[in-house]
C-alpha cells in the first residue's frame, strides 16, 4: 500500500527537478530595456563613450514566476495520481471475487464492476486463474479460469433486489476450489451483515488466502425502509441506516398506484443511531391511497417500501346491545373489541343511543365494518340501509350474547339459522366440557394459523345443520360445532362470531388469538370503496407474481422465474430467489412483499478476529493532476509573456488610444478564459415572461420529431382543433407550442401530441426518463403511430415500423396495463357522445389506462377510475384530420375521403381535450337524465 495520497506515473521524469537551480541561475539574466533617446547623434555618441553598459539583473519575482512555470511543466510530465491503486496481487494461487450484487450496490454498481475489473487484469498480466462468485445469484460457477471468462461472468452480473445469500455463494466457491488455497481473495461487499451472527469473513479467512481483502463502497447509501404503519393521525416510517457516523433528515415521499407523489415527510437520525422513525402527515382518505414510500434520491429495492390492502386503515362502527358501564369496562362487550382494533383501525361510536337514527347516520360516513356486540333486534327501518350497505361492499361482524340468543330465527343480518336459545358447557347442569377450538380450515382468513391451546368455550350459539353449513364455517369448537360462520352477500358478508365479545362465554377475547382473528376479517373488508377479494384467496391460495420491483426500486412486469408467493400465518414471508420482492396476486388484490422483513436493522460486517486489507472502490475517487498542471503552466507561460512585453516597452510604442484598447482586450479574453463555466447563463430555461404566457393560456403541445413534414403537419394539426375549440367551446387555447423533450419545461401543458416517426432519432434516455416523470406528474401523452395500425392487444401481426419505434419507446417508460376505450368510458361522453375517435385513419383503436376493474358486469366499473390517464394511443393520424392551412383548408384527405370522419376526428380531439381539463366529471349521475335523453333512450 502507498503511505502518500498520490503517485507518479512517470517518476524517472522529476530528476530533471535538480536543474532547477541551473534555470534559476540562467534566468537571472535579462537584455537592458530599450532607452529612446532624441537625436542627434553626437549626444549618443557622448553617452555611449562615458557609460560602460551591463547586463541588469532579472527581478526575483520574475525569475520565481519561471521557476514554477518550469517545476509545473516537469510535474505535468510526470503524471502525478491522486489516490492511486496501488494494490497488487498476491503470488501463489488464484484470484478470488467475492461479490455482493445485492440491493444495496445499485447506486455504485459501475464501481464495483471498474474494481473486479481491475483486479482480473492484474492476474491476467500475472497469468492467475480467475474464480468468481456473486452472493444474490440462486447459482455459481465459482471454478477457477481464464481472466477472459470472469470478465463475461462480470459483465454478465447485475445487481439484484435481493439481500444476499452469502452462505449459499460460499459453500458454491468452497466446493468449486475443491481445497486449492487463494491468492488473493477479494470480498466486494456492500458493507451489511446479511443476517445476525454472520461468519462470512471468518469462513473466507478459513479457505487460507495468502491475502484477504474487503473492498466496501460508500456506506451513506445504504439506507432501507422496514416497516410503515398506518396509525390513527399519521403515517410512521421506520428506517434504518448503516451509516452512524453523523446526524441526517432524509426527506420521504409517498406515492398512489400511478407513482404520483401525493404525500410528503421525513426522518431524522441522530450521530450513532442506526434505527429511526419518520412520519408523513396526511388525511385518512389520503393515506388510504398510499400505494408506496421511498426515500428521496436513494434508488435502492431497499429504500422502497411497497403497500397492499392490508395498510389501509378501515372505519370500523362499533355498537352494542347495552349501555357502556364506564365503572365497569371489563364487563363491556366493546371493551376487548376497542383494544384489538384500535393499532388498525379509525373506531367510530354512535352519538345516540338510539339505533333508529344512529345508524343512518354511520352508514353515511362509509364505514368499511360494523361490528354489533350481543344485539339481537334492530329498528325495522334498519334493516334495508344495512342489507343495501352489505350489499356495496361492507362487512358486517356479529358476536352473540342473550339478546341473539333470543332473537328470531329469520333474521336476515345473521350468516346461519341459528338455534334459539344457547348451550351452555361445563354447567353444573352440563355433563359436557368447555371444549376447545378445532385446527382452522385451509380456506377463509384463519387458514395457516396455529390452533390456539389455551382457548375454552363454555357458551355459544348454535346454527342449525344445512348442506352448506361446512362450507360457510371459518372456524369451529373440537365437537365439530361452528365458532365462526360466514356468508358472502354480493360484495359484502356477515360474519357471526359465536360467542359473546366478552369473557363470560369464553376466554377467546382476552387470548391473542382474538387480536389476530378480528384483524384479518378486518382486512378483507372495503377500503376506500374497494373490495379486497385478494385478502380472502390469499390466505389459502399461491399469489402469482404482479410486479416485481428492481434493484434500483422500480416495478416492472417482467416476473422472469419468480415463482407464486405462498401465503404462512405463521410467519411473514421474506423476500428470496424463488420469490423476489413485489407485489403478488392481480389487479384485484394483491399482497406487496419488501426486500427486508419488518423491523430489521442495518448492521456492519463482523471482522472481529480476522486480519482483513481494507480498500476502496475505483473509479471516481483516481484522478490525474496533469490536465491541470498543464494548465498552470500555460498560464504562467502567458503571464511572464506579458510581463516582458510590458517591460520591453511594447505597449509603450502605441497610441494611448490602441494601448487602452490593448488592455482591455487582454482583460476580456482573460475574464472569458477564467470564468467558471457554472456561472455561465443558461438560456434553454424558459424566462419568466414565458413562464407567465404559458400559465395564463392553455397551449396545445406536440414533440419535435426533427422531420419538417411530420413536424409541420402537427403543427398546423394542433392549430387546427385550437381553432375548433375555440368555435365550439369555451376552451379558448392559445397557439401550439413544439417541444424539445430534451431540456423544454413540460408540466405547462395538460397534454402533449408526440407523432411516431420510425426514421425519427431514438428519443435519449435522459428525454425518456423526462417524459416518464412528467406522466407520473399527471401529464398525459397522446402517442399516435399515423398508419392505422395497431397490436397493442398481441394478437400476433406483424408489427409496423412506426409500430416497432413506439414499442421501444414504451420498453423505458413505466405506464400501467392498456385497453382500449371501452363503450362507457368517460371519453365517450366528456363533451360528444362518441362510439369511436376517428382521425385520418378510423382502423385503430384509441388505448388508455385499463380500468381497475375489469369486470364486464359492473356497468359504473368505468366511474370508478379515479384521474386520467397518462397515457392514449392511437394510430389514426389525428393531427393529420385536424390539419389546416392558412386559409383554413384541410391539408390532408381522410382515409377513406369522407368530411363527417373529419368532423368526428375534430369531435374525438374535443372530447379528449374536455377529458384532460375535467377527469372523470362527467362520469357522475347528475348527467345520466341528459346523456340519456340525448340517446333517445
């Protein structure tokens, strides 16, 4: 290792440093300045024979400006490097790399690839064989070999969203050396204990290298979220870091399912602390629609933290048959229900005792459950707002008791008929035990949890047999006797818990067993005016694989060979090679699985007892200090230039005039020379005049494609619908504006037009990762192919070319599934009533966000979109249709030549223009008395 941060690459070159004091000696000397002296010649001839002129001496200060302009030529040449590596391999066997490629070394992954690099070719030039292995690959080909294979290997490796399986990678390298012993072997590890007690380091030293190496990155970056609660006032993040060194506020933002950051907050870690909990404030509903949070500017699988259903916090009603005893609580049956429910759910309580008017008034907060305590009788009037709120979605939890005991058996808010009367167990009249609870069945929401032992039933209810009495029962006493019974009505159930909601029936409410029970019914009720029908199949059905999340923290479609995620109450599950972090199941319901399980802790690499020789990545931290010794020496070169043509009396021989104007030149280029670039006036920004008109009118936008034909036919195009919405509408648009996505502001407008042009340049990544965050900003773009043509749906037919060119531009953009505008989209309807959007073309369909629900049968499946979508596509030319030139004359004809296509095209562009400006408006029932007297229906 070198003791100094810097080394010379061509260090033979500073023996030419000993000459210096020869320079210096030689440039003491300068030729005497000039002396002008006025005619005649007899007066000089006079001075020339009183005076014996000699050679004056040079100024120090010159002489040391040389002095240094000649040390900074001799160090250029040399090649000074900072931070060098100096690190060489050690003789008497193979190279070993042991990589970490997990979640946490995607922000520096090009290091670690530059470092491996370079130490496969130091054993290359050695003639060492090479041995890899990589610690989040399933497996390893970890024999050693070529230099040139490893580098494939290298090359070939990407970082995994995955915490690394060291011990799996370890036992591959072990078996690959098959007892050979290592040269060097080099750990690149991200810098994090894989697990408590890990001994990677110590079995590494086991294998005998003659050097073991840990090569550890930056650890600021390793930073992960491992838990988010949904509490009462606020969302609580938990973080934790690897770096304690000093203190940090590392701000968090929640998103929706589109990635629109909706919610804002942060957490703060003190100097030594590695766990934390931040917090983002929002409102209930708001927070109901969190679909994930991440850490700002950490692009890590581990600073993300994906939600499902189960974060929704739920309203939960809560009533009883009987007035609270506030002296008495344990008695109350409400008592154990408020303190299982209470970390999951927002409890509302009647204001009046009297459930005639209570009711209503709770159904009209939207609750998502109503649990009612030991009630057997309910105010007639009540009975058709609960059937009809059931029926929307909710979920309605009953407990027995006397009064249920004693209610008629007809009753149709009760999932069973059930028995009148109780049985009672272990009486004195009794010759039956209190019994215990059976094993639960492998289906419903208790499926995979454990039989609780120290649960007894000494009261209950009992249903009366019917052929489907098995199937409706989620859990049940040892005899065979239902504890639990359900029924599913519409998109709603009831469910009935056999036993009193206090502990006189059974010791069930004060068990944990209780807890658990109540949350997961919970869960699988509505949210937010959602049904979750993924809760209930995911406890006894495998969830295939929904999306996957990247190293970098991005979801992606792309599952590869994940395979379906099997649901265990006993234990939650834990991201691996089988089963990546994401989100399981469907558009209907899914369950998020993060890289680390809740509550762990970021904790550094135990190297305790083990001799270890710590390095550094490569690659940003190198650099050469001859660029700017170069530069140092020009510019002493120019300084001492000056100075001996100011001391020859060069400017002195000009005019005052030109000798001014000298001056200030020099100084002007030399102001343009120095000036630091960062200072410099970045004209692409957009003034604030811009800004202004851009905010104060509502401008059409469209790409630039480059190509004058397609360029200037979307212009003209854009003119032509503003003109249109102008004479149609109150829409009064300004004039069109052609974007460069490439530095152009795009969140002025509410759409942009990009016409598909195949022999177009390919739209960089840095103007695709623009266009991706201004969709995810809530901006729509209309992506229009212009051939009529289009195999979104993947029916198999050959692909145009501008088909091809949109495809590779939608492979980097993040958008959500497509479909086409379906009959009852509020597209249709927002300001025409149209059956098609027609341009130049009428062949292609016009594609948006798929619904969340798909299901046919919903007829308000469309109303429930919530926004617009980011994304249409179309083939059909539309600017092509809306083209006019200066006179107001169609440029182009329609396909097949037809004015009322034209007309529509016009019609589809205003509707999708009312769309963007108004969201789903139009979708409301106000409107459904004029749509359909406009229909003629």
């Amino acid at each position: 290792m070198n003791a100094l941060p810097f080394a010379f690459a061509y260090p033979a070159i500073l023996g030419a440093l000993v000459a210096l004091p020869v320079i210096w000696w030689l440039l003491r000397l300068t030729p005497p300045r000039p002396k002008t002296e006025v005619f005649p010649p007899l007066k000089i001839l006079a001075s020339v024979l009183k005076r014996e002129e000699t050679p004056a001496q040079s100024p120090w200060w010159l002489t040391l400006l040389r002095m240094l302009l000649a040390a900074a030529v001799i160090l250029a040449i040399a090649d000074p490097v900072f931070n060098p590596r100096t690190n060489s391999l050690v003789a008497g066997g193979p190279l070993v790399l042991f990589v970490d490629n997990g979640w946490a070394t995607a922000p520096d992954w090009e290091r670690r690839v530059q470092t491996a690099e370079a130490l496969i070719d130091d054993a290359d030039a050695a003639g060492s064989p090479v041995a890899i292995a990589f610690t989040a690959d399933p497996t390893n080909d970890a024999v050693p070999g070529s230099a040139a294979a490893a580098r494939d290997k290298l090359q070939a490796a990407e970082p995994k969203p995955l915490v690394p399986d060291r011990q799996r990678a370890f036992e591959a390298l072990r078996a690959a050396l098959n007892g050979t012993k290592p040269g060097t072997l080099a750990f690149l590890a991200d810098g994090a204990a894989a697990r408590d007690n890990e001994t990677t380091v110590r079995d590494l030293a086991n294998l005998r290298p003659a050097e073991l190496r840990l090569i550890e990155g930056d650890a600021e970056q390793t930073i992960a979220i491992t838990g988010a609660s949904n509490a009462a006032d606020a969302m609580t993040v938990t973080a934790t870091r690897l770096d304690t060194s000093s203190a940090a506020q590392l701000p968090l933002t929640a998103q929706d399912a589109q990635g629109r950051a909706i919610a804002a907050g942060s957490v703060s870690f003190q100097p030594g602390q590695s766990t934390s909990i931040g917090s983002i404030a929002a409102p209930f509903e708001m927070r109901n629609d969190f679909a994930r949070v991440s850490i700002d500017a950490h692009a890590t699988a581990g600073s993300v933290h994906l939600l499902d259903d189960g974060f929704k916090r739920r309203r939960v009603v809560l009533l009883s048959g009987e007035a609270r005893d506030e002296f008495q609580p344990l008695l109350s049956p409400l008592y154990y229900i408020q303190r299982a429910l209470q970390p999951y759910a927002d409890l509302i309580e009647p204001n009046s005792p009297d459930l005639a008017t209570s009711i209503p008034d709770l159904l009209s907060q939207n609750p998502s459950v109503i649990i009612m305590a030991d009630i057997g009788r309910l105010p007639q009037e009540t009975y058709e707002p609960l059937q009809r709120w059931i029926a929307n979605g909710g979920t309605l939890i009953r407990f027995a008791g006397p009064r249920l005991a004693a209610a008629p058996a007809d009753d149709p808010l009760v999932p069973v008929i059930l028995r009148q009367g109780e049985r009672a167990l272990g009486g004195a009249l009794s010759w039956a035990e209190p019994q215990p609870l059976a094993d639960f069945p492998n289906f419903g929401p208790f499926a995979g949890m454990a039989k609780p032992t120290d649960v007894t039933i000494k009261r209950q209810v009992l249903a009366e047999p019917t052929p489907d009495l098995a199937e409706r029962t989620w859990a049940s006493l040892a005899d065979g006797t239902p504890l639990v019974t359900t029924k599913p009505i519409n998109a709603g159930r009831i469910v009935l818990f056999h036993v009193s909601a206090e502990a006189t029936w059974s010791n069930l409410p004060i068990s944990g067993n209780f807890v658990e029970m109540l949350r997961r019914i919970v869960q699988l009720s509505r949210s937010g005016g959602v049904t979750s029908e993924a809760g209930a199949a995911s406890t006894a059905e495998a969830l295939p694989p929904f999306r996957l999340l990247t190293a970098k923290g991005v979801l992606t479609t792309e599952t590869g060979t994940a395979r379906p995620l099997i649901p265990n109450a006993k234990a939650a599950p834990v991201s691996n090679f089988d089963n990546p972090p994401g989100l399981y199941g469907s558009e209907d319901g899914f369950t998020a699985l993060n890289v680390l399980p809740d509550n762990a802790e970021l904790k550094p690499l135990d190297t305790a007892g083990v001799t270890v020789v710590r390095a550094g990545l490569i690659g940003g931290e190198t650099w050469s200090a001859k660029p700017a010794l170069f530069l140092i020496a020009f510019l002493l070169l120019l300084a001492d230039s000056l100075i001996v043509m100011f001391m020859s009396g060069a400017f002195s021989r000009l005019r005052p005039a030109a000798r001014s104007a000298a001056l200030i030149a020099v100084a002007i280029a030399a102001g343009l020379f120095l000036a630091p670039h960062d200072l410099r006036a970045d004209d692409s920004k957009p003034g604030d005049d811009q800004i202004l008109q851009r905010l104060d009118n509502t401008h059409l936008a469209y790409v630039v494609t480059g190509e004058q034909d397609v360029d200037n036919i979307s212009e003209r195009g854009l003119e032509g619908l503003t003109e249109f919405l102008t004479y149609r509408t109150t829409l009064e648009p300004a004039p069109p504006v052609g974007l460069d996505i490439t530095k152009d502001e795009l969140a002025f407008y509410p759409i942009i037009y990009w016409p598909i042009s195949a022999s177009a340049p390919m739209p960089s990544t840095a103007a695709i990762n623009r266009i991706d965050a201004y969709m995810r900003a809530g901006g729509t773009v209309l992506f229009d192919t212009r051939d009529q043509f289009s195999a979104l749906d993947n029916s198999g037919g050959a692909q145009s070319a501008n088909g091809e060119r949109l495809q590779q531009i939608l492979a980097n953009l993040d958008i959500p599934p497509l479909e086409p505008v379906p009959s009852d989209h509020v597209l249709t309807k927002s300001f025409y009533l149209l059956s098609s959007f027609p341009g130049r073309y009428a062949g292609s369909p016009l594609w948006i966000e798929a619904r969340q629900d798909n299901r046919a049968s919903d007829p308000k499946s469309a109303a429930s979109a919530d926004g617009v979508s980011p994304i249409l596509i179309t083939g059909n030319d539309f600017a092509g249709a809306w083209a006019v030139d200066e006179n107001g004359t169609p440029m182009l004809p329609t396909v097949p030549p037809d004015e009322a296509q034209r007309e529509y095209a016009y019609r589809a562009g205003v509707n999708i223009m009312m769309y963007m400006l108004t969201g789903n408006y139009k979708t409301d029932q106000v409107h459904v008395p004029a749509l359909l007297e406009r229909l003629g229906q």
